[in-house]
C-alpha cells in the first residue's frame, strides 16, 4: 500500500479553502447581479430600443378568443350634448270659438293653418352604464399591432437607469 505523506496533504486544506472562498465570492456577485438586474438589462434594452427606433418596427401579435367565452362589459356614459334645433312645425288645424252675441250663443269655426320656426339649442346630459353580458359564438381573432413610436420608450429606459 502507498501511504501519502502529511507534507502532501498540507496544501489540500488550503486548496479547499481558497476554492470555497472563490465559491462564496461567486455566488456574492451573483446574488448582487440578481439583486439589481436592470443594472445588466438597460445596457442591452437601450440597444435593441434604438434599434427597433431606427427601423420603425411595430409589435405584432394575434390574440384567439374561443367560443363560448363569457364577455361582460359595463361601458359608462356621462356625456354632455348640445342638440341644434333649426326647424319649422306646421300647423293645420280648426277649432271652434263660442261667440256670445246679442242674437244667441254662436259657434264660429276658425282654420288655422301656419308654420311655427324653431330654432333653439337644448342641453342634453346623459348618464347611463352600458351593461353587456353575452357569450363569444364563434372563435374570435384580433390581430394587435403595435407601433413602438407610440409606446413610452423614454420612460422605460428611465425606470431601468441605476
């Protein structure tokens, strides 16, 4: 049998050491990196940002309801209106007026045929809450596009600066 010496053996205690230091040192680090991960990602979102920036791209994407998925909205309403009259009502009618007479009471009969002008402006307020409730009949697919220039960029790289 090859028995080791104990001056061999003295330089693996600190072998072990060193590497459990490098290890715990390692794992420090990365418990940093994870800790702040828009310190890694801003650099890399700001590229492809600019990017996408240069090329005028748009994010695209299809959205599959199926059928029979239940669809509840409750749409409010409070919207004020002012409805323009300009019109003209016409009248053609005849009523009976009593006339008291020295001769007797007498019903005269008078046409009355004329048009009334109406010009007015009407404030209407309505308030009122939509309510649907229904159900998809068929699939439905809404195909999404959005163009990036329309979304707030700036405030994301903002949000992600250390």
């Amino acid at each position: 049998m090859n028995e080791t010496s104990p001056s061999r053996m003295r330089w693996i205690a600190p072998a072990a050491l060193a590497v459990a230091l490098l290890s715990l040192a390692l794992n420090g680090f990365l418990l940093y990196l994870v800790r702040h991960p828009e310190r890694l990602l801003a650099p890399m979102l700001d590229r492809v940002i600019s990017r996408m920036e240069e090329q005028d791209a748009t994010l695209k994407y299809t959205v599959r309801i199926p059928a029979g998925t239940p669809v509840r909205f409750d749409v409010p309403i409070d919207q004020s209106y002012r409805l323009r009259l300009n019109t003209t009502v016409p009248i053609n009618t005849t009523f009976q007026l009593p006339i008291n007479t020295p001769f007797g009471n007498r019903v005269v009969r008078v046409p009355v045929r004329t048009t009334i002008p109406i010009r007015q402006d009407l404030p209407i307020h309505l308030r009122d809450t939509f309510r649907l409730r229904t159900q998809t009949q068929n699939e439905l697919v809404v195909p999404l596009e959005v163009p990036l220039r329309d979304l707030p960029l700036e405030e994301l790289r903002r949000s992600l600066t250390p």
